[in-house]
C-alpha cells in the first residue's frame, strides 16, 4: 500500500519495503531479486568488501566491465573474428588458392571454410560475394 505523507517540502513515500525521499515527486523503485548460491555469494561478499566495494557496486563494475569487454556475451566479437576470416578466405579462393593449410596439419578446402563460415556472417555485402563466389565453378 502506497502512503504519503507531507513533511514540509520533501514528501515521504512508502512503498513496501522501500523509503524514496524525493522533493516533490515520487518515483518508485522497481524490486528485482537474484537468487545466488550462498557459498559463491559470501566469497564475492568477502573479496568485494576486500577491495572496497559492496556486493551492489562490485557487481555493476563487473557488469560494466563484461558489456565493454564482451566477456559474457562475445557474440559481437565473435561475428567480427568470423567475418574477418571469410574475407581472407574469400580472398584466398579469388586468387585459386583452393586449398589452403590453417595450422593443423591437414589442408582445408577454402569453399568448405566458407561454407561452414557463412551462416555466421551478419554483413550483407561480404555474405553477397561470398555467396556469388561459391555460385561459381571452379
């Protein structure tokens, strides 16, 4: 049940378990909840607190820091890795270089690659000529 009650200039707004002191306005706050494992929360608690941090800021900087660097969801990264290796194949199989040794050992057909590249390459352009090229006999 929301309350409000005037205290001069600043009003005072109950909302369950949240106080919002706000001048003249009340924006209520939106509660969400993470259920963590205790273990891993007290650990994370402790090296938090080591650093200097709460649980609440620690955890926003390693959020911050996981959008910037792409560490939980490289997918942009990894679409940026898979196109840059479509064009060197796609370079390779426009000068006849049919197939060409990655490292293991064994050669790789360059139209395989390309195919298995293909579903992975968000850029019309290049997926356009990677596909006319595969078109094309050899």
């Amino acid at each position: 049940m929301l309350s409000q009650l005037p205290t001069g200039r600043v009003k005072v707004y109950t909302f369950c378990q949240y106080n919002l002191l706000i001048q003249e306005r009340c924006v209520p706050k939106v509660f969400k909840a993470f259920r963590f494992n205790p273990q891993l929360y007290a650990g994370f608690k402790e090296l938090a607190s080591k650093n200097g941090y709460t649980v609440t800021a620690a955890f926003e900087k390693f959020m911050a820091s996981a959008v910037e660097f792409g560490l939980v969801f490289p997918s942009a990264a990894k679409t940026e890795n898979v196109e840059a290796e479509a064009r060197v194949m796609l370079a390779w199989l426009k000068e006849g270089r049919y197939w060409v040794n990655l490292g293991g050992g064994e050669e790789t057909s360059t139209r395989g690659r390309l195919l298995q590249l293909l579903p992975n390459v968000e850029n019309a352009d290049l997926r356009l000529d990677i596909e006319e090229t595969l078109k094309k006999k050899p």
